[in-house]
C-alpha cells in the first residue's frame, strides 16, 4: 500500500534529523539506542536512512567523519543531508549541506581580556572579555572561572561566602573547595550554590542553562545569595549531580532537566556552540558574542524560530547561508559591522 504524504514526509523528517545529530560530535548512548529502536520499528525508515546515506556518498562532503552503525548491517553515510537546495556554487551548497537539514517546520542545524574596576570597596576587580576571546582567570580563593566571549563576570568575597554574578555570556567554574564559605553563582534569576566541583553557566537572553561535570550543584529559584544561604533548607531546589544539566527560563518556574556526558560539557571551551529546541534569537546572543560582524533581525517572528543545532564559532558564515536557503531568509552584508537578516 502507498505511504501517505504526510507519514512519508514525518520519516524522512526524522532520518534527517538523525543524520544530523549523529554526525554532531555530540551523540549520547541513550540517544543512539533510541536511534536503533527507531531504524528497528519500521523498513521505511531505514529506507529513508538509506536515501540519505546514498546522496552523501556521492556528495563526499566530510570524509572525516567516523561512520555510524545501523540496523541490518547497513551503514550511515558521512556528513548532513540538506533538502531542496537551490541552484548555487558547488562551494556556497558544500558549505550549506555540512551544516544543515530540514526538520518538518523548522530546521536542525550542525556544521587576552580586560578587567575593569567596581565602585564599591566590598567588590573584587570583576572581569569581562571582549568578542571572540576565551580567557582563564583565577580568583582569590584559588577557583578558575574560564570566560566565553564576550561575558563578563564580577565576584564578592567575605569570609562567609563567595559570590560571582554573571552578568552576560557563559562561564566555566572550577570551585576550591571550601566548605565553610559556600560559593554562589548568580545568573539572571537563579542562583547556583556549591562548595567545590566544576560547572558550566550559561545566561541568554531567554533562559539560563547549568550543565554539571564534577560533584554536587544546588539550583534555587531566588536573587539574593545571603539570604538564600540563611533560609537555605527551606527554599526549593534542584540538586544536580555530575551528568545533570538544567535549562531554566528567566522569568518563570519553568524548567528542562536533563543529561550529559560530563566530559562534552562547555562546548564552546572547543569552539562549539551546541543547542537543543533553542530559539534562533538565543543562538544569535550567542553567536554575535564571536563575531565582530553582528548579525540582526529585520521582521517580526525571525527570532522566534526553533532548532536543535552544532556549529563551529569560525563558520557563522556557514550557519547564516543554511539559515537563508531553508528558511527562504535573505542576508544583506551591506554594511561593514552587521548582518541584517530578513524575509524577501
């Protein structure tokens, strides 16, 4: 019997999807066994799977990468399969199926600082890098925060306690331990409280997101670190252990909690920014924090988009063009210091 359109187009939805993330640098084993249970379920998909895997040998865009095992024995063609490419340069459409496949509606994309002074005397120099810089700094009590681009940081010590806001961007915390002075991190609604272990923070515009490689990691939903630490057993909190991320939306209660492979945590401490179900706008504050050409949004709902996506901070270029040939968006560069992203 003749597969409908629409089962027909939800398949090859997802065998792209999984050609994708496979391919990301970023697969977990509970994800691969749930792309073996999907291949197993139905021939279609493995068809479909087929298909892609076909179009990217004769491609032969990323030799580089491993292969992936698959059900029956077949095998996974390197690379990313793009659908409906339009007519470019050989160059400008390599570039765009590296990184990029079509997903139903939405697509699924994978391709030394400054300090500055605080007024107040109670304040540590804070910290903040500058665009596309990744920076180490040691703090006084022997912890290392590792800065992403463009993020700035500013700590208060006491005797009692230890304090880092983060203002913008992500950072990287290696805690001394110290377990009479616990140590909070604040980034936009959340408090973060540990005595010793080594976290990632990352604060967005719409959400913040704790990912955890080493020990023991208290989130609290609270703006004050001195109170929070005096009423501590009676405020609500997630405990996140290593393997354990939390991605919570600034503003509400609403929250994600998942894993991941401690060792893969901060991607972009290897020049990656990696998302899951993330809004284009989010991952725009984040790319712009790499590149001194910023991209903008010209139009309602541009920002508002929803992808998975993996892409090095040295190709946005790349990212941009994928974004313009499957949402139909045009890039106009026109201008020496910006990227104005629109609908034709």
């Amino acid at each position: 019997m003749k597969q409908d359109n629409g089962k027909g187009d939800r398949i090859d939805a997802a065998a792209r999807s999984w050609a994708v993330y496979l391919h990301s640098g970023d697969a977990k084993p509970d994800k691969i066994a749930e792309f073996d249970a999907w291949l197993a379920a139905d021939a279609a998909h493995v068809h479909a799977f087929r298909r892609y895997e076909k179009l990217m040998s004769d491609l032969v865009l990323i030799p580089e990468l491993g292969e992936v095992g698959l059900f029956e024995g077949t095998r996974a063609a390197p690379g990313v399969i793009a659908a409906k490419v339009p007519r470019r340069s050989s160059q400008r459409v390599a570039a765009f199926v590296m990184m990029i496949a079509l997903v139903g509606g939405g697509i699924t994309v994978f391709g030394a600082g400054r300090t500055f002074q605080d007024a107040s005397p109670a304040m540590v120099p804070g910290y903040e890098t500058t665009i596309a810089e990744i920076r180490d700094v040691q703090l006084a009590d022997g912890s290392v925060v590792t800065l992403g681009a463009r993020s700035r940081i500013e700590p208060t010590f006491t005797d009692k306690m230890r304090i880092v806001k983060l203002y913008e961007g992500e950072a990287f915390f290696d805690v001394a331990p110290d377990p009479a002075r616990p140590f909070y991190v604040e980034a936009g609604d959340r408090l973060i409280r540990v005595v010793g272990t080594r976290f990632d923070v990352r604060q967005g515009p719409e959400t913040v997101r704790i990912a955890v490689v080493e020990g023991v990691v208290e989130v609290l939903q609270a703006d004050n670190p001195r109170k929070a630490e005096a009423a501590r057993e009676g405020i609500a909190k997630d405990v996140l252990r290593a393997g354990d991320e939390v991605v919570a939306r600034i503003g509400s209660g609403e929250k994600t909690i998942g894993e991941i492979e401690p060792a893969e945590a901060a991607p972009w401490r290897r020049g990656w920014l990696t998302y899951e179900n993330a809004s284009l706008g989010e991952i725009v504050a984040d790319a712009n924090r790499y590149s001194p050409r910023q991209i903008v949004f010209e139009g309602e709902g541009i920002a508002d988009l929803r992808m998975t996506a993996a892409f090095s901070v040295e190709k946005i270029d790349q990212f941009i063009l994928g974004l313009e040939v499957t949402y139909d968006l045009y890039a106009d560069y026109s201008e020496p210091d910006r990227v104005r992203l629109s609908r034709p």
